[in-house]
C-alpha cells in the first residue's frame, strides 16, 4: 500500500527540518504525563502506530517465530536504530558474486529478484512484509547462490545484519526451535468431562431451536485479554471442535445464525461461539458467503501477527449440523453504549475509539482486505476499554490487478445504508477509501448518536438510493459539540470524490491533533 512513505511526506512541515524525516517509518507522538522522567529513548517511537507495525513485520517472520516477545522487541528497536535504507528505481540492492549478511525486509515498494546480472528473467518479486537476503544472513549459501536483487521502483528497506541481531538478541542459534518438557502423563488429547455439554446443548438447539435459549445479554463470564502486556501475549490455543468447548445462554442471533455464550476447555477462556446451521445457510443462499468469511478468517484473521484491534478467532470448524467461528467474548458494542448514554461521550473517548477503528482497518487494508460493514453494531467494547472489529460476513479480500497497478474493486453493494460510501450505493463499487468513508459517519455518530444523512422516516425498501439522494444534495451539517478539529476530520473522510477522500494515514497526522494532542494508539507500553 506504500502507507508509510505517504505518511512520513504528509507528516513534513516548515517547522521540521529534512533531517527529522530520515526514517520514513517514524511519526513522533509526545509522551504522556506518567511517561515523562526516566523512560527509555525509544518510548517515543512505540507510541507510533508504525513502530507497532515494523514489530508486526518481525513477529509475522518465520524466521523469528522461536524468538520470544522481548527479544522481538529488542530486535525490532535495534533495527529502527539502525535507519532505512532508500533505493531509488533500477538501484542494485544485492547481486551475485558479491555475497552479503544483511537480511533486508521490505518497507514499501516492490523488489525484484533475477539470476545474474543483466539476465532478464524474473524470478520473483518482493512486495512490502516480503524479506530476502535470509539465506546469506544465516550462512547458509556460497557466492555463487547469492542472488541479483534490483528495485523495480522506489522503496525503503529496514536492514538487520549479523551484528545487529547479536547485539540486540544473541549468538543466532537463538533462530532455532526450543525443546519442550512434556510432564510424564500429560496427555495432549484429554479433554474435560464437561466439554460433552457444547455437544448435548447444540444437539437440543438444533432439534428444538425455540427452546432452550437461555436468558440474552452481552455481559462477560470473565475478562477478556488485556491489552497491557501486548508484547507478551499469548495466543490461545486454537479452537478445532466441539469437544474443545463448553457452551451456556444464547446471547445474541441474526439472520443466518445465533451465538451462545461459551468457554474454552484447555484454557478456562470465555468466549462467543457463532453457530450457523448447514439448512439455514442452504435456504437463504448463504452458503458461498460463509464460505468466503471461514477462509478470511483461517488464512489472514488468525495468522501472526495478530491485530489488538480484531476480535480474536479462536477457532473455526464445521460438522454435518453447522458452521461454527468461536470468537473472544466482549462486554457490549458501541452501539449499545451509545443508545444507553447518548452524548455521554466525551470527545478524548471518542478519539480513543476511533484510533482503535483505525488501527483495525489499516491492519485489514494491508493485507487486501476490503471490510465493507463499518457501524457501531460491529465494533464490540472489552472490557478493558478497547474497540474491536467483528463480524467479516461481507467482507472480501481484494485481488491485486497487476495491469493496473492497484487493487481490483468490489463490485456487489452491501454493507448498511446510513454508513455506506456514496460510490457504493451508486454501484460503481468500492475500494479502500469506502471503508474510510465509513470512518466519517461513525465519528460523526459517535459524537452525536445518530449519522448525518440519516432519514428520519426510514430508510424504507429503495437499497440506500434515500441516503444517497440525501447525500448528493446536502453536506454534512455538524452540530456546535463536535470540535473543529473533529470536524476537520469528518469533513475530510466524507469527500464523494474517492480519489481525493482522506486515507487512513492521513486520518492518523489529522487524528494526532484530534483532542489536545493525543496519542492515537493507547496503549501502555511494557518498557
């Protein structure tokens, strides 16, 4: 996406020097007030969304996969310490007979690699997340292996080299997989006597599925997992069958499903277990959408690293009955927050939540991910104060048109009226910029309790083309509680034109000025 090159030129200002720049991964943000003193000099950077980012590309390594939660942390910091690398279009980066021990990460941008120089068959590309140089940096190939790496257009590299990941980590036998213990007796495939429940509860359902329901509510059995200790969280073990579970109330339901209330076995963890039956899908033609949202969520949802923003998926499997995505349990939503206090929101939670939203996305956008359903009925609250994305029912993973050199679009129209981008209720199809669309509208409601086209008859049976007309003949009018700098914001992430709409890294530099200067991404920081 090159997001981070757009960001660090939009961060430029008359007041900065070029110099201040030089890391096109760095966006400062200032301390706050508890930080101040004696911290360490690289708090700074882990207070930016980006310093998060390039620690998301070292743990998505599987060549760092046996490091442990500090050393990636120590690792990633040495890294930033150590620069970027800019290579201008047609540069040599690596070539034969001129072996290396760096091993280079791609920033943004596109790396080509080929045999030998001057040989014009291409090998293969290198694309932002993408690493080469691995095999020289762990000594595992001669000169003669050493391959021709030439950039195909602009980009920036993060470099790790021998040196800086032995004075950051160790000696690099630390790469490799560390023995377990297993306790004599243990026995990997024992389950709980209770876990027979979330079978016998589900058989009943499914016989009888108007009895049985249980009282409905969102409040948790227990506390989700905290955000504090993010370079140390452990990922639950994975979810692969009823056994693994036990199951309680039903506590919610929607078109095609019901979600009951639920633990893991192994580890005593609540969670949400989406049921949707095999009949139901296959009557309401659903079965194709599904599908599509149980493949998003095993192959980018639950791969490392995980996103703090997405609610985490523990599991996903189906039987000869059903579907079933087992997800963390949460509090609420923003939408019943909302309706329970309306405008009880104060605007320095608002701008916590929205920087939580847009963390979520650009996580979804990075990897192609067009989400499609933005509101607040999709955005559950932990307990720990913390938004989360949830339901990828309408969600699509975009395919890259290489012809075009950009990201084909989503043509069906779906999604909710009063959040949708006006080229989707248009049915020119949407991209990115629809989802930050929606970003506007749920500012704009959060401050309010309502969104700004909203017709107040009712949105009726038209598909959108109210809201729509709405939207052509009237701009959004902001009522004297939200800020200016609010505004601003909104303003620029409800622009009809796509092309010149707000992306989400713009949305950032414009969020840092939000409310009084504060950090976009909230989080403690473990020193």
């Amino acid at each position: 996406m090159g997001s981070w090159s757009k960001l660090a030129e939009l961060g430029k200002s008359p007041e900065r020097s070029a110099g201040e720049f030089a890391n096109p991964f760095v966006t400062e943000s200032p301390l706050r007030e508890e930080e101040k003193g004696p911290v360490s000099p690289t708090l700074t950077r882990r207070n930016s969304g980006w310093w998060w980012r390039t620690r998301d590309l070292v743990k998505a390594m599987p060549l760092f996969k046996h490091l442990t939660p500090e050393q990636r942390t120590a690792l990633c910091d040495a890294m930033w310490r150590s620069g970027v690398q800019k290579v201008a279009q047609g540069d040599v980066i690596l070539q034969s007979q001129q072996p290396t021990t760096v091993l280079y990460i791609v920033g943004n941008g596109e790396v080509k690699a080929s045999r030998g120089r001057g040989h014009n068959y291409e090998e293969s590309r290198f694309l932002a997340g993408d690493i080469f140089g691995d095999a020289a940096f762990l000594g595992t190939c001669g000169e003669a292996d050493a391959k021709y790496v030439a950039s195909s257009e602009n980009v920036n590299l993060l470099l790790c080299t021998r040196e800086i990941f032995q004075e950051a980590v160790g000696d690099l036998s630390c790469l490799q997989p560390k023995k377990l213990s297993v306790s004599p007796g243990s026995s990997k495939g024992s389950k709980s006597p209770k876990s027979a429940n979330a079978f016998s509860r589900l058989q009943n359902w499914f016989r009888h599925p108007d009895k049985g329901g249980g009282k409905a509510g969102m409040d948790a059995a227990g506390s989700p997992r905290s955000l504090d200790n993010l370079d140390t969280m452990e990922v639950p073990s994975t979810v692969n069958c009823l056994m693994d579970l036990t199951l309680d109330d039903k506590i919610g339901e929607g078109m095609s499903c019901n979600v009951f209330r639920g633990t893991v076995v192994c580890s005593s963890t609540p969670c949400a277990v989406k049921v949707m039956k095999n009949a139901t899908l296959k009557r309401e033609n659903l079965e194709q959408m599904a599908k599509k949202e149980s493949d998003l969520i095993t192959k980018v949802l639950q791969q490392q690293p995980v996103c703090p923003f997405i609610t985490y998926v523990h599991g996903v499997f189906e039987d000869k009955w059903a579907m079933y995505i087992v997800m963390e349990l949460a509090d609420s939503n923003l939408e019943q927050l909302v309706l329970a206090q309306p405008g009880a929101l104060d605007a320095s939670r608002i701008q916590r939540y929205a920087s939580h939203v847009v963390m979520g996305l650009e996580h979804l956008h990075d990897r192609g991910v067009l989400y499609r359903d933005l509101k607040p009925a999709n955005l559950l609250l932990c307990s720990n104060d913390t938004l989360k994305l949830t339901d990828f029912g309408l969600s699509k993973r975009l395919s890259w048109g290489r012809s075009k050199g950009d990201y084909e679009r989503a043509m069906t129209a779906c999604g909710t009226s009063s959040y949708a981008a006006p080229e989707v209720l248009d049915n020119k199809g949407g991209s990115f910029p629809a989802d930050c669309w929606s970003l506007g509208i749920l500012i704009f409601y959060m401050f309010v309790g309502y969104t700004p086209f909203a017709n107040q008859s009712g949105l009726g049976d038209d598909g959108g083309h109210t809201i729509f007309n709405i939207m052509n003949n009237r701009r959004c009018e902001f009522p004297s509680c939200i800020p200016s700098t609010a505004r601003d914001l909104v303003d620029g992430l409800l622009v009809h034109d796509e092309s010149k709409r707000l992306t989400l890294a713009q949305a950032i530099l414009i969020g840092r000025l939000f409310i009084n200067s504060m950090e976009i991404l909230p989080i403690e920081i473990v020193p």
